[in-house]
C-alpha cells in the first residue's frame, strides 16, 4: 500500500505539470484527493494490511494529501498570475493591481460573523417550516409605526430614535417587525415566517449601541396559536444555536404590538448562592417576543377572531458578542481586516 501511495504522488505530479486551466486543477484534485478519489481507493485496502504497514500508511497517506494540496494551490497561484500577465499584455495598465506581492485573491474573503448567525437560524427556522423573507429598509410610517399599533401620539415612538427623511413619509425602518405586517399582507393564514435584516436608529453610539446593527423578526400565526408555542419555538432555536438546553424566564415587557409582551432572558452565569446580589445576575436578557395585538392582524389583513399568533425580534448583533465574547459592538462595522478574517475560515 505504501508503494501504491507513493506511486500516485508521482503520477500526480506527472499530470499536473502540463496543466494550464483552473477547472482541470480542481479536477484533478478531485481526482486524486476527493472524498471518491484514488488515496480514498487505496486507503479502502487498509483492513486487509498488516499491523506494520497500518502504523505507516495513516502519516504517509497524510504526508501526500498534503503535497498534492500544495502543489494544487501553487499551480492555481502560477495558472492566475499567467493570465493577469496576459490581460496585462493585452491591455497594457491594471488598476487592479494593488502591490508588488501579486495579491490576486487567493486567500479569500469570508462570511461576516452576523451573516454567519444570521444564515445558521435562518437553516434552523427553515428546518421547522418557516419561511425565510426580506423587507426594505426605507419604509413609511405606516409599516413602521401605525400597522404596529404605535399612533402618532404613542409614546413608544420616543422608544426608538428614528431616522427621517426629509419629506417626513419615510424614515429607516427602526426594527424588523416592519417585515410582520408585510408578511401577513401577501399570504393567508396559518402561515410562519422569519425576517432577518438590517434596522436603524438614530442612537449616541458606544460599546453596546451602534446606529445600525441587525434584527431576526420571526411570526407565526394559526388557529390557536399561544404562549406555549411561543416558549417551545425559542427554546428550540436557543438549543439549536447553543448546542444545549437552555434555561429560561419570561419577564413581562411592552411592546404595543404584542399583548402579553415578554422578554425573554437565557441562564447565562451560574448563580453566586452566597452572594445576595449575584443571585438575580445571572440572566441575559435575549429575545423580546409576545403574542401579536389583534390590531396588528387586522392591519395586516388577518382575522384576529378566528386566528391568534407570536412574534419575536432576536438581536443578532448581540446574539454575535455573547458567542464570541466581544465587549464592543463596534468592532463588527468597522470593517478592519485584522478583526474581520478572524473568521473568515467560515
Ligand atoms: N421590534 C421590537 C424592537 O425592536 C422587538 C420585538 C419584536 C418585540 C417582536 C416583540 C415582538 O425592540
């Protein structure tokens, strides 16, 4: 086995040399290091070997893997920098090219960590049956403010700082639950849904608040929907997103969407029992939610006498800090590559 992989190394380099296109590279590579490649063949053979050769086959077997994605990487770079060298014959200037060490990509860019959270509960709700929908950021009073049942002469209107345009119609939309009423508008009930997306408020920024940072809205509406649905669905998704049972505690919290409103805190530190204070300072407050006001579903066309429903508003921006223990939500707009590929393996 051992002359089988070595032989395949020298193939390999046999085949690779004539190359000069980026798709018969990675064919290659499939070809020889692909989950059905021929190390995978000839590592099949290895019940059959004896104890002597199973001890050396694993690290040289390895050892070849490794060369081969090394070549592989080497000869996209020299396949990429012929062609630049081309396109640079041909068109005589590249304003593309940054400096004299041929940055041309290869080390790739990454999924932002929102994004990342953002698209993993966006699998988690799609897994249950949710739908996944998008809403503007510009929007008008109306899905911002009056669909939510929060008149002009509301007070929760101070609750969030808005951002105005000019002609005092529109504004940045301050939260997602704008998505709520869009949502219920296109579809007939029993329906569910989840919308991720960027919200704005015209906040003093700091380490806790930045005046744009990101929302998870997420509806479901049907024929005797109620709190224990509610309670199952977030449980489920802070399980999802934490790997583990979570504990929880609804506390009563106004929005005057919702009626009841909660929010809803997760058990993060282990209680200090012997100290009086620490007793009560182990929740994080996570996830604000409730059941939808009835003058919510008529505005956004549905029944409220026949239909009940929840509705939540997840941070994402917090959800972010928590995981990866950051102390300021400012490293995650400013965009600074040093902070950024940190997670760019992703
Ligand atoms: N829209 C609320 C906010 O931004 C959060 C929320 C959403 C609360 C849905 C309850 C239900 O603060």
């Amino acid at each position: 086995m051992i002359n089988k992989i070595e032989s395949l190394w020298e193939s390999f380099q046999k085949e690779v040399t004539p190359l000069d296109k980026q798709a018969d590279v990675l064919n290659l590579k499939a070809k020889y290091i692909g989950k059905k490649g021929l190390i995978s063949e000839v590592m099949k053979g290895l019940r059959d070997a004896s104890v002597e050769e199973k001890k050396l086959i694993g690290p040289k077997s390895n050892e070849v893997k490794k060369n081969i994605e090394t070549s592989i990487q080497d000869k996209l770079k020299d396949i990429q920098i012929s062609e630049m060298n081309e396109k640079l014959k041909k068109e005589k200037i590249d304003f593309s090219l940054r400096d004299s060490n041929l940055d041309l990509g290869l080390n790739s860019g990454g999924i932002h960590p929102v994004h990342q959270i953002q698209r993993s509960i966006e699998d988690i709700f799609l897994s249950m049956g949710f739908e996944v929908l998008d809403g503007p950021h510009i929007e008008t009073e109306h899905y911002n403010f009056e669909a939510l049942n929060i008149p002009e002469t509301h007070p929760a209107r101070d609750m969030q700082d808005t951002f105005w345009f000019k002609d005092k119609a529109h504004l940045l939309r301050t939260h997602t639950s704008t998505i709520q009423i869009r949502g219920m508008e296109e579809r007939k009930a029993p329906f569910a849904f989840v919308g991720p997306g960027k919200v704005f408020r015209c906040e003093r920024i700091d380490a806790t608040h930045e005046s744009c940072f990101h929302q998870l809205e997420g509806m479901m509406v049907g024929e005797n929907i109620n709190t224990g649905h509610l309670i199952y669905f977030m449980k489920t998704l802070l399980k999802e997103i934490f790997q583990k049972d979570m504990e929880v505690r609804l506390r009563p919290g106004y929005f005057p969407f919702v009626e009841p409103g909660f929010e809803l805190d997760i058990r993060w530190k282990k209680p200090d029992p012997k100290d009086e204070e620490a007793r009560h300072s182990g929740w994080l407050e996570l996830l604000p939610c409730g059941m939808v006001h009835p003058n919510v579903l008529k505005a956004g066309g549905v029944d409220p006498d026949k239909y009940t429903g929840f509705a939540f508003g997840l941070g994402l921006d917090r959800l972010v800090m928590v995981n990866y223990k950051m102390d300021d939500i400012r490293y995650l707009h400013k965009g600074d590559l040093r902070f950024n590929s940190q997670f760019s393996h992703f």
